[in-house]
C-alpha cells in the first residue's frame, strides 16, 4: 500500500499499524502529491493508496483526480482530519471509495480498507450524525451512472431495459447493479429500490420492454 501524507509521524504509524495488523506486507510513503504519484507510476501493483487531502503541493481535492487518472484501478482511500460531510460527500463523488477521519480507531481503519478491497465503499457515521439518513448517506456513495442505475431499478427495469436506456451491454449493467448492492448493502433488487426511495431518488420512466408483461427474474 501508498501511504501519502506530509506528516513523517502519522506515515510511520499507519505503516506499523497496517504491516503488524496483516493489511499490508509493504508500505511505501510518499510526502506530498508529486512523490506519491512518482510511486503509484513504479509500482502499479498496489493494492490501496491511503492519501491524505492537504497536500503541500495540490489543492485540497485535486489529488483524488490525480490518483484515480493515473490508475484508475487503484482504490483510493482519503485518511483526513476533515471531518466536514461536505469534504467527505466530495471525496466520494470524486472517486475515492472510503473516507477514514484520523480522529478514527485503529480498529475502524482497517475495517474501512477491507471494505474497501472486497470491492465495497466506505461512508464514515459522521455522514449519520450530520443529519444525513442512511440510505441518503450510502447513496451519496454511488457514481453517477450507477445513481441512473438504481432509479431505473426501483422503476422496475430489467437489465436489459437499462442497457437499452443508457446504451449499454447487460454484461456492463449487471456489473453496475452488483456494485451498487455492494454500495448499499443490498441483496436483491427490491431491497435496491427500497433503498432508492428511502434515499429519494426518483426513479426515471423505463422504456417498455421488448416482451411486455414478462417478468424478471433476475437476482441482480
């Protein structure tokens, strides 16, 4: 794993936290923007980057963009002292699939990046107690593509509605759904659009399927 911070002292004790704890084997570190980026470059066999979001050399959230452009299948996992629902929402909808205050357990910590490397996202409960319900604040999570995704699923649309709806083959749309009950910590797609509604997102009109009146028995 990348760890990316301009504190010399957080970086050594997040390397001996993950290595003691078995989450990683390697740890490399990285001071600033520039010095991880040069690092994700030589080794693009990383498994996480945990970076921090104030940088001596990008602004703020600009790094999130850097990372994710560079590799985008790298996970990114923000490690911040922000605790602002604003920051963590952004960060989320930049691409970074977890959000771990520093003010968190270790405990916590390495919770958030197994979650996140068994292919799940990562919302921290400061988006609960900001006022945020729960579905709203998983939901927040999601792409915007997969947003459009699970409004077509709580309007009732197969796969194969959804494909024709965003142009898309049904093996990309099952791919989306599957990451989307992941995000939601969901098993079926009714429990999906149960989410959608608690969440309050409007489901869009779902083009009438080649074989009206069929049912789907897709699981996902």
């Amino acid at each position: 794993m990348l760890v990316v911070d301009d504190h010399a002292v957080l970086r050594q004790g997040l390397a001996a936290l993950l290595i003691d704890s078995g989450a990683a084997r390697e740890v490399l570190h990285a001071a600033d923007q520039a010095q991880g980026l040069a690092l994700l470059a030589a080794h693009p066999d990383l498994d996480a980057v945990l970076l921090d979001l104030k940088l001596p050399d990008s602004e703020g959230l600009g790094a999130i963009t850097a990372f994710g452009q560079q590799s985008p299948s790298v996970p990114i996992i923000i490690v911040s002292a922000s605790e602002e629902p604003g920051d963590v929402r952004r960060a989320l909808e930049l691409g970074a699939l977890g959000y771990v205050p520093k003010s968190a357990s270790p405990d916590t910590l390495l919770s958030a990046i197994r979650l996140v490397l068994s292919g799940a996202i990562y919302v921290p409960p400061l988006m609960l107690e900001a006022g945020e319900d729960h579905a709203s604040a998983k939901a927040s999570a999601l792409t915007p593509r997969q947003t459009e995704i699970l409004a077509a699923i709580a309007g009732g649309g197969s796969n194969r509605d959804i494909g024709q709806m965003f142009g898309l083959s049904e093996k990309t749309v099952k791919a989306h759904v599957s990451a989307i009950f992941r995000t939601l910590g969901v098993s079926s797609r009714t429990q999906a659009a149960a989410a959608a509604q608690e969440a309050r997102i409007t489901p869009r009109p779902v083009p009438a399927s080649p074989q009206a009146g069929g049912t789907d028995a897709e699981d996902w």
